[in-house]
C-alpha cells in the first residue's frame, strides 16, 4: 500500500508538471535518439515544409487511416475523426487523433494508450520525450465515457457558443468524462475524479470545421464542497482549451488549419524551435513503422531511462 501510495504522489507531481529544459530539436525523420541519446522509442518528426516527404499534411492524405479510428472505428464517433488542434493547451502536446482505439468495459466507450504510435504530435524537445518515458513507465491509458450533458454544459452549450439545439442525449455522445488509467505496482488503477476531473463536449460547428470543448479541474471535490457550502452552483476554475478540428477524416485541410500554423510558428519562436520540423509522433510498431526510413539510434542515458530521481518530467497533458 505504501508503494502505491508513493506512485500516486509521483503521479501528483506529473498532474502538477513540473518543466525541464529543451535542446535543439532534430531534423531527421524516424529515429530514437534526441540530442545525442536514446529514448526508448522510435518517432518521426514531422515536416511543414511544401514538398518534404514526411510533410504533415501528405502523411495524413497518405495514411487515412489513422484518421478514423481503425477496424473498432464504430467505437469512435464521426465527430471525433480527422485530426485536432490542441488549441490553448499550453502543453507539450499540440494535436491529437484516434489512429487505435479499444472498447471499455463500459458501454460503447472506447479507450486509447496514450503513448500508441501516432496519437499525439508532441513539440520536438526534451521535456516532450521525457514524458513520454514515463507514458511507458506508467501504461497510460485514458478512457472516455459518454453521458448526457450535464446542466452546466448545457448551459455553457446555450449560452457561450449559442448550441440551444439537440438533445445531448447519452446516445448523441457529445459529452465524455476522461478518466486516466495506470498502472502501479502491478495493479491497474484509474485516476479519481475527485482529485483530477477531466471532461469534454462537442461545441458545434464553426466554418467547416468542429470545435470540442475540453475542460480541467483538480482536486474538484473540494471545490464542489465549497460550492455546495456557498450554495454556489456555477461551474468555477476550470482549465479550458479547445479541440479544434484541422484536417478531415480524408485528410482535406480545413479553415481552421491556417490558424493552426500560425499558432505553432508563435510556440517555435517562443521555444527557439525550427518551425519546419518542431512536431514528431511515435511509431507504429517500433522501428517498422518508421516507413523504412535510415534509422539513427542513440546510446543509453539514465535521463531517459525511468531511474528514481533520474529524470526530469515534462507537464502531464490529460489529453
């Protein structure tokens, strides 16, 4: 018990993020190095550049699958198909797709690792691979489970982006509680809402592109307590940022895409990154899936090697 205790701190600390420092960010395409050492997995950085041959936009076109959820794509919603902008998550994780998901024990919910190849386009820098170790270390899994929308959320729906229509009915699965599994001690254990409460709903749609609303909120059973004391009901001291829907599930860019890149040129300027190359996505099945490309492998580092005391760990994304 007093171990599995210890790891949750340590997993409270994740939560909380604690920042590292960066290096520079490689140019290469699939590799398992960064900065002269080895990771423990093999990722592709991706290109923005016109003409490149791992260029964001090409590879989506080229690998449609990624974009629809797999053989189990009945498990992921139309709504949720193509790929997102994290748009104002200040994290380490820029965008997010569903390339392999997997039904939960519960209904038609669906789960995903979150260290599965191709899920997340991660900012090529230090504190990004570093918490990707401890991804691994930890078998992070998130689990999303469809509900009817809440009142607050209807309200919110009504009243912020003017979604008076719909039922938002559990079967409409436009409102998800996000619950973080993993594993400790050899025991599977999921993250309590109480302590770290993360949801998600569908906005609407704006242009041609979708728009999801993603909120945060830790330690929320305290915060319900004094609500519930002040007899106040709003919905307070959530963190909030949006997926925003940039390609189509084809691949096709949206209208949204232009303030994708304009979003992520601000992020590599503040961060000295080069722009052209400042994203990566893990491989399918290891070095196989990095496309055959030339594969360059770094040497062992206790940095990246999950040791006690060994690492410095990047900010938890919670998707």
């Amino acid at each position: 018990m007093r171990k599995i205790v210890g790891q949750l701190l340590l997993m409270g600390t994740l939560v909380f993020g604690l920042y590292s420092c960066k290096t520079d960010d490689a140019k290469v395409a699939a590799t398992d190095d960064f900065g002269g050492k080895k990771v423990g997995y093999w990722y592709e950085v991706m290109s923005f550049r016109d003409g490149d041959q791992f260029n964001f936009v090409d590879y989506h076109k080229s690998n449609k699958e990624l974009l629809m959820g797999n053989s189990a794509g009945e498990l992921l919603p139309e709504t949720l198909k193509g790929v997102w902008f994290m748009d104002g998550n200040p994290l380490s994780d820029k965008t997010i797709e569903f390339p392999r998901v997997y039904k939960s024990q519960v209904g038609a919910n669906f789960m995903f690792k979150v260290g599965d190849q191709g899920v997340y386009g991660w900012t090529n820098l230090e504190k990004s691979h570093n918490f990707n170790r401890m991804i691994d270390k930890f078998s992070l899994e998130y689990e999303l489970e469809f509900l009817a929308c809440p009142e607050d959320v209807k309200k919110e729906r009504e009243t912020m982006w003017h979604q008076a229509n719909g039922s938002c009915t559990k079967a409409d699965r436009e409102y998800a509680i996000i619950t973080p599994y993993v594993t400790i001690a050899g025991q599977r254990v999921g993250i309590p809402r109480g302590l770290a409460f993360f949801d998600i709903y569908l906005r609407g749609r704006e242009q041609d592109f979708l728009v999801w609303e993603r909120r945060s909120k830790l330690f929320k059973v305290i915060d319900d307590v004094v609500a519930a004391v002040k007899r106040d009901t709003e919905q307070k001291k959530w963190h909030r940022y949006k997926f925003t829907q940039i390609l189509d599930k084809e691949g096709n860019t949206l209208q949204s895409y232009p303030h994708f890149i304009d979003s992520l040129k601000i992020f590599a300027k503040e961060n000295s990154m080069d722009f052209d190359h400042m994203l990566y996505f893990r491989c399918f099945e290891g070095k196989s899936g990095c496309d055959g490309q030339s594969l360059q492998q770094g040497v062992d580092d206790p940095k990246f090697s999950g040791k006690d005391g060994a690492m410095n760990f990047g900010a938890m994304p919670f998707m």
